[in-house]
C-alpha cells in the first residue's frame, strides 16, 4: 500500500465524477465530521487537501461489494487511492482497500442515497492537483 504523511490522495482514473469525502469547509455549517466534493475524471486531489474517503452511490456496480444503497468507504490516513473502471463493463476497481465500509446509519458522514447521475448536480468540485 502506498502511504504518504497523514495526507490521503484520490486519483479519479474513470470515465464518470466521482463523490470524495474531505474535510468541511470554514464556511460549512454541516454537522457531518466530513464533507462530499466533486473530482472529475482525470483528476487527482490536492496534495494538501485530506481525502477521506470516497462515496459509492446505489446504482454503482463496484468490484467485490453488493450494494444496497449508497456507502461510505473509509481510507487510511495518508492513502493514495487510484479509482478505475473496466472500460468493458463499467465495474468500479480501488488499487487499495478501505479501512472501513459504512452505511448512513452507522457514522456521521453525509451519505445521502443517490444515483450517479444524481450526485454530479449536489455537491462542490474538490481541490485538485494542478
């Protein structure tokens, strides 16, 4: 597993945008312990920004997860996580894997229950690595 200091990294190496958690905003007034941006394909988060985690709506198919509903994958502190998909059949792959998997139900993080198509209009783009 590839770790970097106390700084988690997400790259986006799909075809669709993908849901990250990271660190609210000073303007947030969420009471969730991290927030939902945006990161585009092709792109990698910021290496100062803290990316904790990555959102898996419902209609995601995602290798080794039956899904049903949205969740929350948890990473290791300092994790680089490379996200790609099987161009043949759409299947979601992590080059690492989660330190936790959660429901809505189970911690305090924002994990509405929305499709793909849904998540792309709902949330801020995250910082990038330029």
């Amino acid at each position: 597993m590839e770790t970097g200091e106390g700084v988690g990294l997400c790259r986006n190496q799909t075809q669709q945008t993908l849901a990250v958690y990271g660190p609210r905003s000073k303007k947030s007034q969420s009471t969730y312990d991290n927030e939902l941006y945006l990161l585009s394909p092709g792109q990698e988060t910021d290496d100062e920004w803290d990316c904790r985690g990555i959102y898996l709506p419902n209609d995601v198919n995602i290798a080794g997860f039956d899904t049903n509903g949205a969740l929350a994958a948890k990473i290791v502190n300092g994790t680089r996580l490379v996200v790609t998909s099987n161009p043949e059949t759409g299947v979601i792959d992590f080059n690492v894997p989660f330190a936790q998997v959660f429901q809505a139900d189970e911690v305090n993080w924002q994990i509405p229950d929305l499709s793909q198509a849904a998540l792309e209009s709902q949330f801020p783009k995250a910082p990038v690595d330029d």
